[in-house]
C-alpha cells in the first residue's frame, strides 16, 4: 500500500508540471508577443491568471476565496501573503484580478518553459547582490508609476521548517510601499502547505482557501514607520493562520 501510493504521489508531482508546461507551449507565441512590451502586459496577465486556473483546477485544487477588501481597478497595491508551495502563484493569479508584478528570486527562471516567460515578465532578485536588490527597486518604482501592482512574498522564499506557520518578514515590500504611498493588501493562504508543499510526500488534492484582508494605508507613512508597518502586516496573516490551526 505504502509503494503503491508512492507511485500515486509521482504521477500526481508529474502531472502537474505537465499541467505546468502544456497550456505555455500550446500559447507560446501568443505569450511571446504579449510579453514583448510593458504596454501588452494587461492582455498576458489576463492569460496568465487562465493558466493558473488550468493548473489549479487540473491538479484537484478548489480555490475558495474570501474578501474583506475591494480591489480597486486601476489602483496600484503592494500585495503580500505567507509562502509555502510552488501553488502561491497560482493561487495569487486566481485571486487577485487586477494586473500585478511578481518580484521573485531569480533561480525560478532556470525551470524549464516556465522560467522563459518568468524571466522576461517578473522582476527577479539576487538576494545576494547588492546592486540587484537596487534594481529591483528601479523596476519595481517604473512599473508602479504606470499603474501596475507588485506581489512579493515577504518570507523572501519558502521556510525550510515545514512546521513554522510563518517567517519572519524582509524589508522590500514595505520600504517600496511606503516610497510609493500605496497600500499593502493582505492575503492569507491556508492550504497550500497541505496540498502541494515542497516535502515530496505532501500533497493531495481538495481545497485551497485564500482570505483578502482589508488594506493597509501608508499614506503619511515615513521609512521610520517600515518596522511597525511590516510587523503589522505580518501580525494580520499570522493571527489568521493561527485561528485556523485552532478550529
């Protein structure tokens, strides 16, 4: 029984790299073109948010999603939530209807297929050079004045403890919110973790509920304001992942 669900486990693991891989190449010139040009990103982020959907629904996940905040069109937000599975893009994708920028580290763009289009459309980071960490600020800023949202993840990268409900916060997102004034958006994951983690054996198909907080303004904030307002977002999505933990 063991062995034979192991054999389960890898098909599962391969079928959604398939899933992950299929829809790109099946659009990949379209995907091409749109990605050629910050003018044409609305039109790829709006294919993106159905390719994500496909590996979702594909791989068994239901997305069940709850908001306390209207996401404004046309309003810029630095978005955040706790990361734990290779999903949280996908599920982001899903959630959040309006275009936005991932800024992410710069080893995704070596997985294959994926990271072409990664590369050329996300703003990626080498947490360990100084000047890329200033370049992602440059970008970030020249994408926000054009009225288009970012999305970080500020655990900086998935925690190698599998039972820590949730790291600690970098800096990035919050300094950038706080020099563009525009609001940090909240978002809670509840389980990824359990059905697609980066533990090989952890995964399984069913539901994947998101919660959208209500915003938080930084309007009048100052970079001295950074520590508090990152402890503040970080103490909305722990609450809410340690209340569910306890139901």
């Amino acid at each position: 029984m063991f062995i034979l669900r192991g054999i389960l486990i890898i098909l599962y693991r391969i079928w959604f790299y398939l899933l992950v891989a299929i829809p790109i190449i099946v659009l990949f010139p379209i995907l091409l073109i749109l990605s050629s040009t910050e003018k044409w990103y609305p039109q790829f982020f709006t294919l993106a948010r159905v390719w994500a959907r496909i590996v979702l629904y594909g791989m068994g996940f239901i997305p069940k999603v709850k908001s306390n905040e209207e996401v404004l069109p046309g309003k810029s937000y630095m978005v955040v939530a706790n990361h734990t599975s290779m999903t949280d893009i996908m599920l982001m994708l899903h959630c959040v209807d309006h275009p936005f920028v991932f800024v992410g580290k710069k080893e995704l763009a070596k997985i294959p297929i994926f990271g072409f289009f990664y590369k050329r459309t996300c703003i990626l980071v080498d947490r360990n050079s100084q000047r890329s960490r200033k370049e992602v600020f440059d970008r970030a800023h020249a994408r926000l004045q054009g009225g288009t949202s970012i999305c970080i993840f500020p655990e900086g990268g998935v925690p190698d403890d599998l039972e820590l409900v949730l790291d600690e916060f970098k800096d990035g997102a919050f300094r950038l919110a706080i020099d563009h004034q525009i609001p940090i958006l909240p978002l809670t994951f509840y389980d990824n973790k359990k059905r697609f983690s980066y533990q090989f054996f952890t995964c399984s198909p069913g539901k994947m509920r998101a919660l959208i907080h209500k915003e938080i303004p930084t309007v009048g904030l100052t970079q001295n304001d950074k520590r508090s307002l990152k402890e503040k977002t970080r103490a909305i999505i722990l609450n809410s992942l340690q209340k569910d933990l306890e139901r």
